[in-house]
C-alpha cells in the first residue's frame, strides 16, 4: 500500500495546534422513526481521531454524511443533531452543530470541536463540484479523512478536500483499515483463505473473481455455496441458486485450481422443507439433496472440515454468514467458522453488517484481527478496487 500522512503523526510533531482541522468521519448510523440512534458503533470510532485533535490543541471541526438527503433541501430528518448530541456524550462536552457552514463564518477556537450539519445538504457534494471543493479546502489547515465507510465515494468531503486542503492526511480509523487491508490481502501471511458468502453470486461476483487471484482458499457459504454446488454437478433441490452463473462459477474454481488453490465444495449439508424458524432440520450428504429440499447450512462434517483449514490459516478474510445462522437449527456452520477464526492465530479482518451480526452474536468480537467499519467500502476493498480515498492520501503524500 502507498504511503499516506498520518494524522497522529502530524498531531506528534506539534503540527496541528492551534490549526483548523476537518474531520471527516462517517456518523451515518442507523435511526428509528423518531429520529433516536438505534446503533452508534460508527460515532464510538469515530472519537480517537476527535480527541486526538482537541489534544493537540487544534480547532476542530467534524462533518458527516446522514443518509442520502436531496441536496440544498434541508429537512428535519437529514440533520446531525441527534448525532451532535451523542456525541457530545461521548466526548463529554457540548458538540455545538453549525449549519449552513460551507462559506464559513462561524467560529471554532482551538480545543474547541463543532459539528457541521450533514454534508450531503450541500450542493456540489455528491459530484464533487470543483467550486464546493474550494470553499472546503479554505476551511481548514489540515484535513482528517478518517471515514472508511465513505472511502469508496468520490464526494466533496470525501475527495475534493483532498485535493484542496493544505494538508491531507488519514485518521487513525481510516489509518487502521489501511493497516489491517494492507496485512490482509497486500502481505498476507499464508495459506491466506477467505470466506465469502451470501444470498447471490452477482452480487459478489467480482470478490470472488478478484481473490481466486490471490487466496490460498476460497471458502463459499450461502446461496453463493449453492450455484458453486450446481457448477460441481451436485443437485440443490430447490435451493436459493442462480443457474445462469454456473459457467462464472466453474470459471473460479478452474482459476482456483490453475494456481494450486481450491474452493472447497459442501460434502454435507442441513436441509428443511421450509425456510422458516421452525422448519425440521435434517443433515445429509450434499450428493442425497432432494428436489424439495432447501439447503439452509453447510453440514458438521463440511463445518468440521473447514474449522480445521481455518485454524492452519496464517490469514482470514471473513464476509458473510454460511448458513441461515438467525434460526437456531441453522447456525451451526456459521458457529463453527466463527469460533475455529476465533480460535485460530491467523490475522482475520471481518467486514459487512451481516458478519459484524454474526461476530456479535457468538461473541468473537475480540478474537477478530480487525472488524471493519466499513460496508460498501469493505466490499470494495475485496473486489481488488483502490479507492478513491487510498488514491487521494497517497498522491497528497507524495
Ligand atoms: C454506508 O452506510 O455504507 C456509508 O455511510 C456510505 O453511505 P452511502 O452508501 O450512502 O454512500
Ligand atoms: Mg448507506
């Protein structure tokens, strides 16, 4: 990975005090109907990179995206002041929210952190107009994106800045993705595997194309396992698959195979009759699948299997539960990955809001290498894509 400039290094060597410094971080969580946090993991990571600023003794000042506003239309629902609020929590201190910001005109001494109201209100943001970029730049000294699940959007606050700011640096939690990608997937200690799963494999088609590249092992969970099941010749009975995608399919496990490296194959799976909570479970061979049968899981045996290639990884790529592990008749391949990453010494990133549920609910938080924030971003990242972000640091640091 290039080299970028770090902002703890900066705040280190005394350069950002009595600086302006904007954050841009990714407070885009999710709300209910009334407007209240109904999860803030994404506000709690985005702190460091604020009290690193206030301890340096900067003026700081922090936007964010909330959902997909139209932009210069401001609605109640659009605006940060819940999330001011939380914040200022967090931090224990008041978080004043700023408006209509973009021209400046407001004020923020050093040690000092206000939060500009959502900046997808802002017109240009989304296309990143080279106007808007401007005005940003002039707004501080030094630029902090620290806002890794935004990193894949090219956006005034995502990218124009960067280019504009005197300074352009990344913040400890965008720094840390970096870091953990870089360990993951650029200088991967081996044999490097990667779970991929999911409901489709369109949907995820270019990951897997782009790691039968690069991984050791590519493990199929899901639907995705399913049409992979359909290329090896097995019958699904009336499993979730896409038919038309075999060939794609059979295409990865040939790329897999040219390179010495394999996509294990299912050779037990857990089947019902229904998908439902409730729906009776039965374990067979995943050559015996009838054709009423719904494949929900990956079998013991398979699980055991995998459980073992994972705890001799020296690496672990995690996206995606491989079974319907929210019914308790069908988590036991899930389990069984999440507890065998748990338990292995490999460096494992995890990433995508499935898996983080998945994490969760058995517990592995602190036994993953590194949880990713981000969503469409982590997906990005697999895919092989440089983002926009990555680009923009490296280049500004050079
Ligand atoms: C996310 O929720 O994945 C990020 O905040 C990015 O949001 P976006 O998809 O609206 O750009
Ligand atoms: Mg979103």
């Amino acid at each position: 990975m290039s080299a970028f400039i770090r902002f703890s290094d900066l705040c280190a060597n005394g350069q950002a005090k009595g600086r302006r410094v904007f954050i841009r971080a990714d407070l885009n969580v999710p709300q209910d109907d009334d407007g209240r946090i109904t999860e803030d993991t994404r506000i709690r990571a985005s702190v460091p990179a604020i009290r690193m600023a206030l301890d340096a003794g900067a003026a700081v000042m922090v936007t964010s995206h909330l959902g997909r506003p139209t932009e210069g239309q401001f609605k109640p629902e659009d605006s940060l002041a819940p999330v001011a609020q939380r914040l200022g929590e967090l931090l224990g201190r008041e978080v004043r929210l700023v408006s209509n910001w973009v021209d400046g005109g407001f004020a923020v001494a050093p040690g000092e952190v206000v939060l500009l109201e959502n900046c997808r209100l802002n017109v240009g943001e989304k296309k990143n107009n080279p106007e808007l970029a401007k005005k940003l730049g002039a707004l501080c000294d030094i630029f902090v994106h620290d806002a890794f699940g935004t990193a894949h959007r090219a956006e005034g606050t995502t990218y124009g800045i960067a280019e504009t700011a005197p300074i352009a640096s990344a913040g400890p939690l965008l720094a840390a993705e970096m870091d953990a990608i870089a360990k993951a997937l650029a200088q991967p200690k081996r044999p490097l595997v990667a779970i991929v799963a999911g409901s489709k494999v369109s949907t995820k088609l270019t990951i897997l194309q782009s790691l039968a590249k690069n991984v050791d092992q590519l493990i199929v969970g899901g639907g995705i396992a399913n049409t992979f099941m359909l290329a090896a010749g097995l019958k699904i009975g009336k499993s979730l698959a896409e038919p038309d995608l075999v060939g794609e399919a059979r295409a990865v496990i040939e790329a897999m195979k040219a390179r010495g490296a394999e996509v294990p194959i299912p050779t037990d799976v857990v089947t019902a009759k229904t998908f439902a909570a409730d729906a009776p479970a039965t374990v067979k061979k995943a050559t015996e699948v009838a054709d009423d049968d719904l494949i929900l899981d990956i079998g013991p045996e398979t699980a055991a299997k995998l459980a073992d290639q994972l705890k001799r990884a020296g690496t672990i790529v995690w996206n995606g539960p491989v079974g319907v592990f929210e019914f308790a008749a069908f988590e036991g391949g899930t389990k069984a990955i999440a507890q065998a990453i748990a338990e292995s010494s490999a460096f494992s990133i995890a990433g995508g809001g499935d898996t983080l549920a998945a994490i969760a609910k058995y517990g592995i938080e602190k036994d993953v290498g590194y949880i990713s924030t981000g969503g469409g971003a982590f997906l990005e990242v697999l895919e092989g894509k440089t983002l926009p972000a990555f680009e923009v640091l490296a280049r500004r640091a050079a």
